[in-house]
C-alpha cells in the first residue's frame, strides 16, 4: 500500500472484566489485516505508573517478552509478534510511567515555563505524540488500550484516544470495544446487560464503538446480537461473536467468519481483496489432527500458578508440535518438590501414570528451587532423556556438569552464592557497575556464532544467528576449559568468543541449554528451530521407550483431545522475577 496514505488507526478498549483477550483479538485482527495486504502496525498502551514490566513480579503481570531492541513489554506483544508477520520494538508499548517520566522532565528542562502541567493537555499530548510516533508509515496502526473501561487509570488514555478521532478524521479512526457475555445457567440465557452498561460509560467519555467483540462461552444466537445492536448503537453485522476456540490459532478464522475483517476495512473505507488464510488454515489442520498423537514436556520451574508467566515458551512449544505433527502436553514439575522427594519420585508424581519424554528448564530468578532444577538436568543427562536449558535452565546444567563431571563440588552460581569459591556461573563483567534494577540487564537481540559439526549448527542451518536475551549472570571462562576437557560442547559464542551462549552434549541423544530466549522467535507459522529439534527428540524417545516396552503409541493417541488454548497445564508456576527477591 502506498504509504502517502493516511494511517487508519483502530483503538480497542475492554470492558466487563479484564482478560477478555483483548490482546488476542487485537492480534487476531491484525492477521487478518496483514493477509489482505496491508502493512500494519500495533500499539499497546498500559495504565500502571512503573516505567516498564522488567521490575515487576510475573505473579502480577505475567510474563515479560523482550523485543529485539531490548525493550522489556507487555506479554501482548508476544501475541502480536506471535500472529503478526510486523515486529515489535520499544515504539509498541508504553505505560503511564514512561508518559509522566517524559512529561516531568519536560517539565524540569522548562518547555513548559510559565504554564500549569495538566494532565489534559499535557498528558494527553504525550500519549498522542508517542501513538503517532509508532504509527508513522503503517497503513493501519491497532491501538489496545490496557485495563478495563472505568479504571481511573486509564482515562488519560481514552480520552487521547477520543481527540485522536477527530485530529485523524473520523474516517480514519474506529473504536472497537471487547466486552464479555456472561452465561447464566439457571436462566438458560446469555446476558447482555454489562455489556450495555460497559458501553454506557465508554460513550460517557466521548467514545461510541464502531464494532462491538462479544466474548461467550458458546455460539450467540441472532437475536442476541440484535438486542445489543440495539442497545448499543451499532449495526447488529458490526456484533463480532468471539465464541471460545480450542487453539487460540482458530482466533482469526472466527473473527474472519464472523466478519470482523470486513467490517473494519469497510469503517475505515479501505480497499482489499479478501484475505489469504490459507497459513491459519494450516495451522489449525495441523493441531485437529495430530498424526503422531502426544509427547509429555516436564517444565521444571517454580510453582506460583500463573501460567501466563511462560507464555512464549508454552506456545513455542506447540508451535514445534504442529510442526511435528504431535500435541504438546506440558508437565509442569515443582522444582521444589524434586528437593524435598527426589527426582525420580517428582517426575514419576507429575506424569501420572505416562511417561515424560523430554525436560525444559526455562528462564528464572532467584534461589528457590535450584538444587531441584540442578537433579532434573543430572537426571536427563545420566538417564538419556531429551533436554532443553534455557537462561537459568543453561546456568543449571553448567553448575550440573561442573559438580557431577568436572570433580567441583562447590560449584555455585553468584546470583546465589555471591561469596562462593567456584562460582561457574558469575556476574558480566558488564553488569558490576550496575546500580538501578530497571532496564539494565543484557536485553535484546545479540549474534551468536555457531560451531561447526554442532547440533545447533544443523538444526538452524546456518553459522551466524540473532536471539534475544534478559540476563545478568553468564558462564564464568575461568572454567570453560574444564567443562570442555570434561566433554561439555561449547556450541555458541557472541562474535568476539568472549561469550558462551550455547552448549550441548555430543555423547547425549539431545542436550541443549541457551543463554538466550529462543521462545521469543518462534510463532505458529515459523515454528523455532530449536524447539523443532527438541519436540522431534522428545517424539523419538518416546517411540524408542514404548518400543522398549513393546508397547505401540497408539494406544496413547486415542482419546486425547487437544488442550484448550493452546496450553494445558497440570500444575501452573512461573519463574520468579527480580521483584519478587526484593
Ligand atoms: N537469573 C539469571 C541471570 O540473571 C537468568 C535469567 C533468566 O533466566 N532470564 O543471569
């Protein structure tokens, strides 16, 4: 599309309850837009003070996607990166921390001399400013407004929002409102009343939705769309029913269904051909009828039941199932557990009476739990089961290899043990003169150098990637030799080799462990390579161990559907972040 064009822009707000999924309509729109052809762009915008999510607690907000650019956000930008073929930066999220950090020092420098701050117009210029920043050269620009309409905090944003309208032209701007459906059992009857009171206050602020999204439990009837049609103001073709999917993939084809594509490029007056869904479609083929039937994933982690918390890593995860034709099932292990029972007693617990085909230590902070993350990896690796380190899993399975295979004992990491002796893992030199919490860890996208003959090599296909990182502790090159002469294989290097950022174990069927966060890459059209080698090992073990038993797996394919959402989890936990330590 041309790009003299205005941008259209699409604000979406919520209302009713917060996680409505918001952000996966938002996302789901935005496929929908881009498989028409339109270069778009998406935009969220969250009401809390802190200047971004790095310094909070995954138990409060979920998890932290790291942008290539290193900026920590909002995990709805997993979702866009995830559905969207647009990448996100640091322009794709700001919160009212960074508006009023910015306003304030604006302030201070004097650009305001003489006049009162306010929260209109200043602050709301601010918000304006930053939207148009991140929209210039997109055709269309989806703006998601965090919280739920009649927050306090919020209304700095919706009323920016309100006045954008009309300095775009009402042509070029919609508001489109996300409310839900509650079903009440005993009335037989889904109800309609907080939406129209949800849509109520939002038009009490200036702002009338063009496109109401009904989240339900079930299919609504006509007449249902109707009645809110009515009540609401909207044509009754602009009421988009968001009826729960059992993948959140099948997101755009509901909505595309629905018509809520159509309905947008038609508000907005924006010629398209129809879209090519073709990918989506594939997509859903794919996890309906997994051939290979399931493998079982153990997550060692902390348990704090949030599973919003691994949220790339999860959808990562079956991402590479549907490349691999297989459902994910993830078996989410108390790493705390394994410390108190033992690893074999943890594991065996957890699977029920299946077994675990492959283990994933994910990223972490903190102490809680380590000692139990350290027996997981010397359980995969003395025992031949598939293993996956990533961040904190990696530092784990050097301290492992350290104690169990290079005669030390005492190996410990400084995030720990800051006054250990054989501190294998230990602060980047970089990261010493570090003072304040925010911001400041290595973030964003590094290159690593792959070595030749190593796995990583083949599974990437290339000697020279780029991945994103969220760390402050690295593998200490006082010990590399020793780890190296023991048989650890250092498979991944930053460019000037000063930096291990991968390592596997050649005498093992699959043990890897990165520095980095591949999950941030891997989307369901572009599944990541590295979690493609690991799902494939973990189906070969498991084919290798039923084999063993004389047993066939389809037994194991039988009756199993897939989990809702996309994420089944048995017990959920999450990993820690710094502000929990505090
Ligand atoms: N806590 C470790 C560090 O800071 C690992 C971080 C992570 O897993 N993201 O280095």
């Amino acid at each position: 599309m041309a790009s003299n064009r205005p941008t259209k822009f699409i604000f979406v707000t919520g209302g009713v309850v917060s996680s409505i999924g918001k952000g996966l309509t938002c996302a789901s729109l935005g496929a929908l837009l881009e498989a028409r052809g339109l270069k778009l762009t998406m935009l969220k915008l969250d009401p809390y003070i802190n200047v971004d999510p790095g310094t909070m607690s995954p138990f409060q907000h979920g998890e932290v996607f790291v942008t290539d650019d290193g900026a920590e956000t909002d995990l709805d930008l997993g979702h866009y990166e995830r559905f969207v073929e647009s990448r996100m930066s640091r322009l794709n999220n700001f919160t009212s921390g960074q508006v009023y950090e910015t306003v304030i020092a604006n302030e201070r420098r004097g650009d305001y001399l003489g006049r009162t701050v306010q929260v209109i117009p200043h602050i709301t210029d601010e918000i304006k400013r930053r939207i148009f920043l991140c929209s210039k050269g997109f055709d269309i620009c989806i703006v998601e407004i965090g919280g739920t309409v009649g927050d306090i905090e919020s209304l700095p944003f919706l009323e920016a929002i309100r006045q954008m309208r009309a300095d775009v032209n009402p042509e070029n701007a919609i508001f489109l409102h996300v409310t839900l459906l509650p079903y009440i059992a005993a009335a037989n009857e889904f109800k309609t009343k907080p939406t129209q009171h949800s849509v109520k206050e939002l038009t009490s602020f200036g702002i009338v939705p063009s496109i109401i999204v009904c989240r339900s439990e079930q299919r609504l009837a006509q007449s249902i769309k109707t009645k809110i049609g009515h009540f609401c103001n909207v044509r009754e073709d602009c009421v988009i029913n968001a009826v729960d999917v059992s993948s959140i993939y099948e997101l755009p084809l509901v909505l595309h269904d629905e018509g809520l594509d159509d309905q947008v490029v038609r508000l907005l007056n924006i010629w398209t051909g129809s879209p090519n869904l073709k990918p989506w479609q594939r997509i859903v083929n794919s996890f309906k009828n997994p051939l290979k039937g399931r493998v079982r994933i153990a997550m060692v982690g902390k348990y704090i039941g949030l599973p919003e918390s691994y949220k790339s890593l999860t959808e990562a995860l079956h991402h590479s199932g549907f490349a691999n034709g297989c459902q994910i099932e993830i078996v989410y292990v108390d790493s705390s557990a394994i410390e108190k029972e033992g690893v074999d007693a943890t594991l065996q617990k957890a699977a029920g009476d299946q077994k675990i085909d492959a283990i994933l230590i994910p990223g972490g902070f903190g102490d809680r739990g380590t000692e139990g993350k350290i027996e997981a990896v010397r359980y995969s690796r003395e025992n031949g089961v598939p293993f996956l380190g990533i961040c904190l899993g990696l530092q784990m399975a050097v301290i492992e290899y350290a104690r169990h295979k290079c005669d030390l004992p005492q190996a410990a990491s400084g995030e720990f043990s800051p006054d250990a002796e054989c501190k294998v893992i230990d602060l980047m030199e970089s990261q010493k003169k570090v003072s304040s919490k925010g911001g400041s860890m290595r973030l964003g996208a590094y290159p690593c150098v792959l070595k030749e003959g190593s796995l990583v090599r083949k599974l990437y296909g290339t000697d020279n990637i780029s991945e994103r990182h969220r760390h402050r502790f690295e593998v200490n090159n006082a010990y590399r030799q020793a780890l190296e002469d023991a048989g650890l294989s250092v498979s991944g290097l930053s460019p000037n080799g000063e930096l291990i950022e991968i390592i596997e174990l050649p005498d093992h069927p699959w043990f890897v462990a990165v520095q980095f966060h591949p999950e941030f890459k891997s989307s369901p059209r572009t599944p990541h390579p590295l979690f493609k080698g690991f799902i494939a090992a973990a189906l070969n073990h498991r084919d290798a161990s039923l084999a063993a038993l004389g047993d066939s797996h389809e037994q194991d394919c039988a009756d199993q559907s897939y989990p809702q959402n996309g994420v089944e989890t048995k017990n959920e936990k999450t990993l820690a972040s710094e502000a929990e330590l505090a």
